[in-house]
C-alpha cells in the first residue's frame, strides 16, 4: 500500500521512519516533509491547505492511506474531504477535531458527559469574564478558546495577571481563536499524557509518555511545543490508565459517535492527576511531538495495518505491542527558541550522532541546502534512545547530542529527570 504523511515535524519523521519499516508499504510520500524524512520517504511539495490538491496526488499515486500528523489541517477539515473522495484517512473530522480546536466545544462535551474536567464559564465579553474573575479570586486559568500555537493559556496565581491575560487575549493578538475564552478552576496535582488510537468505537490505549514543556532545565522558563519526553510514564501506572480509560477517553468517544462524529485516529488527552484522580486538562487530535517519537521507538507491532484499521473502523482491542525498553527524545532547538529562531546554520556530526547504539536522530526543522542540512525552524532535532532504564537511556542521548557540531543549537541537560529519581529511590 502507498502511504502519504501530512507534516514536517520530528514526529512526521518518527512515523515515517516506522511506517518504512512496514511489510505491506509501498511508496512512502511526506508532505512537505524535512531533510530527514527525505531518507526515508520521498518528499512532495503540496500545499495541504489546498484540498483538492491532495486529492489530485492521492489518486496520481494509488495512495491507499492519508496520515495527517498536525492539528491544523485536521481542523480545517481535510479528513472530510479526503473521506468525501473515498480516500482512507487517519485522522479526526473537522466535527471531532474540535476537541482540540474549540476549549469550550470540549468543556461543554465533558459537561454533558459527567466528564471530570476543571469547572469553568465561556465567555465572549470581556468585561463579563473579568466580572467572574474577581469573583472566583487567584489562582485560575484563563484560555483563548481557538488554536493558538500553545500561547493562548495563561495559568493566573493573581487577579492582575488574570484580568491582564482577557485584554491580551480579546485584544486581537490570537485573531479568531481569542474571540471566546474559557475561564477555568486552577487545578494542582502532577500532569500527564495519554494517548488512544481509536476507529470510534474501539479504544487501544498506547504506551504512556511525559514531555517536559518548559525550555529551561529544572522545568524553569516559558513554555514550548515540548523540549523532550519519555515513555513508560511512571506516574501513569495501570490503575490511573484504568480510570482515565473509563472515566475520560470511553465517554469522550462514545459521545462523538452518538452525536454522528465518530473519532478516527490518536486522542491525546492532556491530565491533571489530583488528589481525587484524573482530571482532563485539554485534549489534542494528534500524537503529541516529541511523545510521538518515544512511542514509535517502543512500538514492537507494525504500525500501519493497525492505523488502516483505525482509518476502516476496525481497530482490534490488542493491536498493539511494546517493547520493554525505555525510550526517551532530547529536543534540539535553535537559539532564539521558543521566541523567534535563528535559521540557516549549520548541523554537522548528524552521521556519528545516529552511530551511538540504540539512537535515532529524527529531523524536526531541518532541511538540506547546498549539500548540507541546516536548522529550519524552532524545534530542529530529537535525539532519541532506548534504553534497558531511563538513566541509561537519557546517557545515550546525551552521548549522541555530544557528537554534534552545531553551535546555534541548544537543549535542556535533564530530559527525564523525575523518572530517574524514582528510578533511584527504588534502586
Ligand atoms: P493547555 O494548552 O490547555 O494544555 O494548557 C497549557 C498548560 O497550562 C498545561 O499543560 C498546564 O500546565 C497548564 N494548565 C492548563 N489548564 C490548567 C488548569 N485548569 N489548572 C492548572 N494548570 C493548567
Ligand atoms: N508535546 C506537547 C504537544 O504535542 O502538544
């Protein structure tokens, strides 16, 4: 079967690299794909905003599986389109993937479903959120209610900040996505992912994985798309999974189904385990980057029969098998990032860095210029490793990050952290 990818992340890349290990792949295109990606797919420059576009190359190629890695063409709606020309796509309706675009579509959902969330109120004018505000007193979170790169969320400890973050948000910077914001009870506990492929009906819960958002070490400084992950996720142990399964991804589910919408695809729903159990934070309509790159390096099965039939509406309950061994992703980023990124220099020692046994170096925002590769975007590597612990596997990383000549570049030093303290506690 021919596949076409949707993206150019270090996710894009990870996927990419286990579909090519695939029995039954064919061709493996990306779109528009990155310097890495281009040696395991061959990378084609499509506008995926242009619908009819991918339709045209999907047929051109006998592509018998779209994957669409991002959130923002699943919001946009191109798993319908594609779905309208009866092309297999994996990936959520526009309908469904509102559970990413729109905070209040899903507050509302999890409303109506006994769905334990943070209490919250939606509003679309100022100055009666900033009455509510004053009422509910700090600590408390205030959200732009569309897609907003990660900006859009501003966790108040005091009403200052609160009522500054309404004018920020209804002051236009967000566009459409801070024409409504959701208020929202602060809640306080340890967070965590989790991760279900589903076909609508049936859930397949996926190895747990913990990424570290914030770009300094120590989990210090602003937020960002995430720094670097791990997988198992100590903090999710099977109970929680149980609960989480049962208490918040079943009913989410369940309910986009009764309403006509079934969810095809990965659900990601975003935790706060708190003294009285899980709470959902926010749910994403893809893999989480880099959680994706931990998981496809500890996934046993082969991925693409097990995502075509996500795609049918056909998932098996065990589908999927892992590895026992600990994957973990270093994020390389350039300078400048999360604030605007150095682009252009270049990345030397790539060929050494991926010769460290047990690493992958995937491509996030890299692309080949004049024979070379060089950083394209915020995010510009993962260096991922598995390993028999944690410890063992961040050490890897680490050794490959070190081969790397590439002075614009940098990364957090403690990718992991918690998980090798506990591993420590126990030892
Ligand atoms: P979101 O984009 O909704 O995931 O929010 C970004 C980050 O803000 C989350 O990863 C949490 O760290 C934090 N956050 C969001 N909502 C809450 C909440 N209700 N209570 C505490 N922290 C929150
Ligand atoms: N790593 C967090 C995300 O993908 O949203």
């Amino acid at each position: 079967m021919n596949v076409l990818v949707i993206g150019s992340g270090g996710r894009e890349h990870a996927l990419c690299w286990k579909l090519a290990a695939s029995e039954t792949l064919g061709t493996l295109y990306c779109a528009p794909g990155n310097a890495g990606i281009a040696s395991v797919a061959e990378l084609v420059a499509l506008d995926v905003k242009d619908h009819d576009a991918v339709i045209r190359f999907a047929r051109e190629k006998d592509i018998g599986l779209v994957v669409v890695g991002p959130e923002q063409p699943l919001v946009d709606g191109l798993a319908d389109a594609l779905k309208q020309a009866n092309i297999l796509c994996f990936g959520p309706s526009r309908y469904a993937a509102q559970l990413e675009g729109s905070k209040g579509f899903t507050k509302d959902l999890c409303k109506r479903h006994n769905i334990p969330t943070a209490a919250y109120e939606r509003f679309s004018d100022a100055e009666a959120a900033k009455a509510y505000i004053r009422q509910q007193g700090a600590p408390i979170v205030v959200k732009a209610d569309g897609l907003a790169a990660g900006k859009g969320v501003v966790v108040a400890m005091t009403l200052d900040e609160a009522l500054g973050a309404i004018d920020m948000i209804f002051g236009g910077q967000f566009g459409a996505a801070g024409a409504e914001v959701v208020v929202e009870e602060f809640l306080e506990g340890e967070e965590a992912s989790f991760f279900v492929l589903t076909d609508g009906k049936t859930a397949v819960p996926l190895a747990t994985a913990q990424d570290h958002k914030r770009v300094g070490d120590g989990d210090t400084g602003p937020n960002t798309g995430g720094m670097g992950a791990y997988s198992p996720a100590p903090v999710m142990t099977d109970a929680l999974v149980e609960r989480t399964l049962r208490e918040i991804v079943e009913p989410t589910i369940k309910a986009l189904a009764e309403e006509g919408h079934p969810y095809v695809g990965v659900l990601y729903a975003g935790l706060m385990i708190t003294k009285d159990g899980p709470k959902l934070i926010e749910y994403n309509c893809r893999f989480g980057d880099p959680e994706c790159q931990v998981l496809m390096m500890r996934m046993k099965s082969d991925l693409l029969p097990v995502l075509v039939a996500a795609a049918r509406g056909a998932l098996q309950p065990d589908s999927v098998q892992w590895k026992d061994e600990v994957a973990l992703t270093v994020v390389m980023a350039a300078e400048g990032y999360p604030g605007e990124p150095r682009k252009g220099t270049v990345i030397n020692g790539l060929e050494e860095a991926g010769a460290v046994g047990g690493v992958v170096v995937f491509h996030a925002g890299t692309k080949a210029q004049d024979g070379r590769i060089v950083a394209n975007g915020g995010r510009v590597l993962n260096v991922t490793a598995l390993g028999t612990t944690v410890a063992e596997a961040q050490a890897r990383a680490y050794a490959a990050i070190d081969k790397l000549d590439w002075p614009e570049g940098f990364c957090r030093r403690d990718i992991g952290w918690r998980a090798i303290a506990r591993e420590q506690q126990k030892a």
